[in-house]
C-alpha cells in the first residue's frame, strides 16, 4: 500500500514540476500569439462580401502579371490578399501579406529559448532528484518531472533540429541518463528503496 502512494506521489510530482516549468517559462518570455501579427486573418479568398451586381466579374481579363506576383508571395512563406474594384469586381492589384512568415520566425525563436531552457533545467532537476532526495517518492517525482520538461522543450523544437543535431543530442543525453543510472545504483549514500521497505527492514534488525 505504501508503494503504491509513493508512486501516486511521484506521479503527482512530476506532472506539477511539468507544468510549473512550462508556465514559468511563458510568463517570464512571453509566447508569442498568432492574432498579434495576423489578427483574425488566414489565407484564402477575399473576395467581395457585399450583395454583387447583374453581370459581377463577368468581364474580367487574367493578369499574368498579378500571378506571378501571387506565386511568388507563396514561394515566400505569405498569403496573398486581392484587391477589387468595387463597381466591376475584377481584381485590380494584389497584396503579399507577410504576417504568418513573421509570426512563425518569433515563434521559432521562442521554441529555442524553450528548447535552451529545458534542457538546462531537465538536467539540473534530474541531477537533484538523483543526488540530494532520499526520499524516493520525491527523488523519483522531480527526476521524472525534469526528464518530462527537457522532452516538451525538445519537442517543440525538434522540427529546427538537422539530423545531426538530433543524433547527437539524442547520444549525450542516452550518456546522461545511464550515467545517472549507474552513478544511483552503485553509490551507498542514495537508496532505491521505497520508504516502507526500508522502515520494514529496520524494524527487523531491532
């Protein structure tokens, strides 16, 4: 029975210390919103929304001109915004609106500053868990919770990340970790020992 609250215990741990990191890191930076930059628009038709005229946009002529430019706002990262003439509805010009390629450049930044930081702190919180809780329930709680941290930071992230970067990454951390794990299992001081065991086998030795 005692096992079993200390795993609840862990659990609840890791999934507060989650969050606490997650929400500590977007008060402190700021996570950048899509309405800031693009407001309520998304690419697409933006054509006329106004009762239309017998005989609307029938008189229109393509312009290779305004589809080059289109393209070229797509190949771009934009979205295009046509412009029409009110009396005929044929388009007259059209605008490259840039606001989404903007918002994904801070947002890729922002990823990396989580990125940076969650790495950081993952590391340090499972090191602590590791080194100064005896306490299993609790030791165990933080450890998982930095290790839960450092992979929502990495995620997030992991779509900037070369193939390179990932293979090395994902070695120095599978070193880290079965570092840690031999360095708990072969140190006297740091016992893998849930609390109610232990205090059974001291009851023995009275």
């Amino acid at each position: 029975m005692v096992r079993v609250k200390n795993i609840i215990i862990s659990i609840s741990i890791a999934i507060v210390l989650l969050f606490f990191c997650i929400y500590g890191v977007r008060t402190f930076l700021g996570e950048p919103d899509r309405a800031d930059f693009c407001g309520n628009q998304y690419g697409g038709y933006y054509g006329p929304t106004y009762p239309v005229k017998e005989g609307y946009m029938q008189n229109c002529s393509f312009n290779s001109e305004m589809q080059t430019q289109s393209e070229a706002c797509y190949k771009d990262s934009g979205f295009t915004e046509p412009i029409y003439d009110n009396m005929t509805g044929c388009q007259l010009s059209v605008k490259c609106n840039m606001c989404e390629k903007n918002y994904n450049n801070v947002l890729k930044e922002y990823s990396k500053k989580v990125f940076i930081i969650a790495i950081i702190a993952g590391i340090i919180a499972i090191v602590i868990g590791a080194v100064f809780f005896n306490v299993e329930a609790v030791g165990s709680g933080i450890m998982l919770g930095g290790f839960a941290f450092f992979t929502y930071g990495t995620i997030r992230y992991w779509a900037h990340i070369p193939d390179v970067g990932r293979f090395t990454l994902l070695g120095i951390s599978l070193a880290v970790l079965i570092y840690i794990g031999i360095w708990l299992n072969k140190n006297k001081k740091i016992t893998l020992k849930w609390p109610g065991k232990s205090n059974k086998k001291s009851k023995k030795k009275r």
